[in-house]
C-alpha cells in the first residue's frame, strides 16, 4: 500500500501493519555485544505467534552506543533464564 503525506510517500504492508496492531507486547532482554563482560538489555517485542518475537527498540536505543545482538526488527525466539532468583525471557536466534 502505498500513502503519500505531503512530499512524502510511504510504502507499506497491509498484511506487516495489521500484524503488528493486533501483536501483544512482551519484556524481552537482548545480549549486548563488544561490552567486555556478558550483559543484556530489556526491551519490548512483539508476539507475532508460533513463539516468534519482532523486537523493537527502546526509547534510547543507539546503535553508536550499543551493540544488540538482535537489533529492533530482528524476528527472534525466545528462552527463559534465571538470573538472581528473577527469571526472564532472552532472546535467541529463531
């Protein structure tokens, strides 16, 4: 679908928006790379379903500054870890 907004035209998926309007979010932490010791970041992702995860970007997210081994868009799954007693949802490859 293409719409055009003023000098802009933007191209779109019918099919892609739709998904992504009715997809639930969920909390998912991405491993950051180059860091020098192992460590993760939370952001949230969609659940496209069929334990497939589209992860977005946090409101600071800086690909300069971090290295997500699953940048925003990336479809991933996902694995449950234990960290201090708290468990959570890492990404994974799908």
């Amino acid at each position: 679908m293409d719409v055009k907004i003023g000098s802009i035209s933007v191209t779109s998926s019918l099919q892609e928006l739709s998904l992504d309007c009715m997809a639930e979010t969920v909390e998912i932490y991405i491993r950051l790379l180059d860091e020098g010791t192992e460590c993760s970041r939370p952001t949230q992702a969609l659940d496209l379903g069929n334990g497939l995860l589209k992860v977005l970007p946090t409101s600071t997210y800086d690909p300069a500054d971090e290295v997500w081994e699953f940048p925003p868009d990336s479809i991933v799954r996902s694995a449950i870890r234990r960290s201090e007693g708290k468990e959570f949802l890492l990404a994974v490859a799908p």
